[in-house]
C-alpha cells in the first residue's frame, strides 16, 4: 500500500481525551475513531490489526475443534425471559423495540440464543460433545465505558459454547478451552495467566479469568510471585488426549482476581504473593445445566432416559486484545508491533519523493517485495524525513527499509528493526532477499 494514497488520519498531538497508552496510540496512529461514547470506527490501519487478531482466535478455535457460526447482535427478549436473566442483567443490556412492539435486545453475550439453537436441532447424547463459536459484536452499556477499546459498549467478542452429556466431558471440553487460550494469547507474544475468578451474571462454578499484568489494567490480580518469571507459551497438543494434567499444570501455581481472593485463606504466605493490576483477555465458565434446564435442552441418554446438557461458555475480547497488545507493546516513539498482529510487515521509506533515482529504485523494490506476497507500507510521499521516521515509529510496523541518495549511492539500503533499534545497511537484493523469504 502507498502511503500517499492510504487512509491514515494521523494525530500530530496527544488527545486529551485518552488516559492510558494504548487510547492515545491507537488515535494518534490513525486505528480508530469515537463516534460515541465507548463505541468506535475502525479504521484502515486499525481494521487490519483487529482482523490478524480475529484470525489466530479463530485458528486456535479451528484447532481445537470447535466450529464456527454466527449469531445475529439483535436478539429476542422472550429467550432472556426463558432462563430468567431478562430482569437481572439490568442496566447494562441495551433493550430495542422494533416496529410491532416487541421487546428485542442487543446481544451482551449469547448464552440463551446458542442454547435455543442446540435444543431443537440435538436430540440423542449420540450428538455429543459439540462446540460452537462466532465472533461478533456485542453490546453492554457499561456505567463508565473509558480506556478506548478496552471498555467499549460495543466491542467485538469471540465467544463460544461447549455441550456435553455429563460433567466428565463437560470438564474436557472446558480444558480444550483453556488451552487454546494459552496457544492463542501465545501467538500473539502475550503472557496471559489464567486466574480463578468469579462468575459474575454468567454463573457457574469454576472460572478462570486470563489477566495480562499491566499497570493500566482494570482488574486487581493476586498471584504467586512465581508466575513472574513463568513462560506461558503451550506446545500444541492431542486435544482428545487428557488434558487434566496440563491444566493442573496451569493452575499449580496460586493466581485469583480480587473477587476471589481471600487474604484470610491465599494459599501461599504474603511474601511469595504479588499485587498486580491485569487486562483480562478471556474468561472461561462452566455452568452446568444453568441454561440448559430453563430452556429445555435435553438429549436421550444412553438408556433413554432424558439429560439437561452440560454447558459452558468462553470468550475472548477481541477488540480490547489491540489495546492490550499496545500496553505490552509500546515506547515512546509510538507502537512496537508483534509480527504475528502486525498491520503490515514492513514499512518502505523513500526519504526523496522528488529525486528521480530514489523513487526508481523504491517503486521497484516496492514492486518486488509486493510480487513476494510480502505486506509493505510505502511511504512514497513527499514530506521531510523526520515526518517519516515518526509516522513510521508511531505505527510500529515491525521492520522498516529506508531508501536514501547516499545509501543508493552505494547501493544498499538501510533496514531498520522497531522493536530493537537496530539499523544495519545491506545490499538491496539482499534485503529483498530477508524479507522475500518471509
Ligand atoms: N458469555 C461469556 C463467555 S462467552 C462472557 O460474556 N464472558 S465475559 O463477560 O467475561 O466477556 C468475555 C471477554 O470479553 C472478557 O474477558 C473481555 O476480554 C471482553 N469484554 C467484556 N466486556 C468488555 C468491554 N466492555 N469492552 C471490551 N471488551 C470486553
């Protein structure tokens, strides 16, 4: 892409308006923009990041075996009333009356719709276990939306669905959730740390929240210092295989969010424990038969006999995951973007639009690298060289090529790592080269 012709609306000036990092970046840099309270365009730029996360989420969905649909954002009142959750989810649930009166809602999450899907269309325990995820907007209005995307009133949510026969299958299923948690948050270059949590207006029992550590996070954390110096990252796994172990593995080490800790009865002595702020990235609950039995989700059991299913539901914040990847990810100069998430790989300066000999060699190096199925961000447009270098830093592409008369000169052009700093000058086909190969 030319940046000449790109849609990139960059912001010269810290926005008053944003408090923490990420907000202001994701302004500056062009990604977003307000259009209401908590609520948001994406822009050019912004949209690409969110899809590249969109789609490691759906991967590691894919890998575990869990299979895609997708759920309407307007739902009907009538299921809410079902299970019971209609009066108590209060204030936060946007509620719509279309043309005939009747009572329609903006989906906060999908727990009744999904389970109204499963009811009529499953009917023998010969059906289980199924998995049902879709990524889509939802709506809360929350009392203080702020921090930009990461406490949105409409934000984007992988969210998914697990139906089992009994509760031993309900726990592989909730398992196979939290590994792929790990594998996803790892891809993205983030230390999540599942922490036990409380379950909130979804219910259930058993619940672990993945908390990044950030000092702009909303949620207080408690967990063993140990966690500090552990690395999350998951090997791939035989997800029909056991899993306990590993999530045993996981959960060794003490970690709980402050609704649940107790200092009274932590498990561990108050040196070993650290304090913390998180960015909570996902959550995960089992539930039980919560919804299934108000809404009559049934099967036949192995000897006829009639069973509630075991349920539990996932999500991840996929919109507040491009806001938490900028906390983790940042300095002073703007964006250090991981290359997995990367809105594109490479940015390509030419520092003189006007010289002949310079844009020559950049639009053909352009031409090539783009022929290499390689994602670049040209900077082809006429504006100083410190204009350059500072859109460039800011948007935190992960490796940028600069094209200058002296480095032509001696033919070689200027690679400059975001991340390290590091600059070294290489011949251009050997830039092509490293890059080409991906
Ligand atoms: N039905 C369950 C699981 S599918 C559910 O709704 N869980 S949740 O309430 O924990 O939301 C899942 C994830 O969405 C959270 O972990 C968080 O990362 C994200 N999320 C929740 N509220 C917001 C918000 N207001 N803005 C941005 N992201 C949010």
């Amino acid at each position: 892409m030319r940046l000449s012709q790109y849609f990139l609306p960059l912001i010269r000036e810290n926005p008053s308006e944003a408090q923490i990092v990420s907000h202001r970046l994701m302004l500056r840099a062009g990604m977003i923009r307000q259009s209401s309270a908590g609520i948001y365009s994406w822009l050019p730029l912004g949209l690409r990041v969110l899809k590249r996360v969109e789609q490691i989420v759906r991967e590691e969905q894919d890998r575990s075996g869990a299979q895609e649909i997708l759920m309407p954002t307007i739902q009907p009142a009538e299921l809410w009333r079902e299970s019971g959750r209609y009066d108590d989810y209060g204030k936060e649930m946007l509620r719509i009356q279309d043309r005939h009166d009747r009572e329609m809602l903006y989906g906060p999450t999908n727990e009744e719709v999904v389970t109204d899907i499963v009811r009529g269309a499953i009917r023998s325990y010969r059906d289980l276990p199924k998995n049902l995820y879709h990524i889509q907007w939802k709506f809360r209005d929350e009392v203080r939306p702020r921090f930009g995307v990461m406490r949105g009133r409409e934000f984007l949510m992988k969210d998914n669905y697990s139906f089992d026969l009994d509760a031993a299958g309900a726990k592989h299923s909730y398992n196979k959730m939290f590994v792929a948690y790990l594998r996803t948050f790892a891809r993205m270059g983030l230390k999540a740390i599942p922490m036990r949590a409380d379950t909130g207006p979804i219910g259930g029992d058993l619940s672990h929240e993945f908390q990044i550590l950030a000092e702009t996070g909303e949620s207080a954390v408690f967990c063993d210092r140990r966690w500090l110096e552990t690395d999350t990252t998951a090997d791939d796994v035989d997800y029909d295989g056991d899993l306990e172990p590993l999530f045993r593995k996981w959960t060794a080490l003490y970690a709980a969010t402050d609704e649940i800790h107790d200092p009274q009865k932590c498990p561990i002595p108050p040196d070993e424990l650290v304090t913390a702020r998180g960015i909570e990235v996902g959550q995960t609950f089992y539930f039980g038969t919560k919804y299934s039995v108000p809404l009559g989700a049934v099967v036949a059991g192995p000897n006829g006999e009639e069973v509630a299913l075991e349920m539990g539901s996932y999500g991840i914040g996929v919109s507040r995951l491009v806001g938490a990847l900028i906390e983790a990810n940042h300095d002073d100069a703007g964006i250090i973007w991981p290359e997995s998430v990367a809105p594109f790989r490479l940015g390509l300066i030419n520092l003189r639009a006007a010289d002949a000999k310079c844009r020559e060699a950049a639009d053909d190096l352009y031409a090539k690298l783009r022929g290499a199925g390689v994602e670049v961000l040209y900077d082809d447009r006429d504006e100083s060289p410190g204009a350059k270098f500072a859109a460039m830093d800011l948007i935190g592409l992960p490796d940028q090529l600069i094209i200058g008369p002296r480095s032509l000169a001696a033919g070689t052009i200027e690679c400059k790592n975001r991340r390290s700093g590091e600059r070294q000058n290489l011949p251009i086909d050997a830039a092509l080269a490293r890059f080409a190969a991906g």
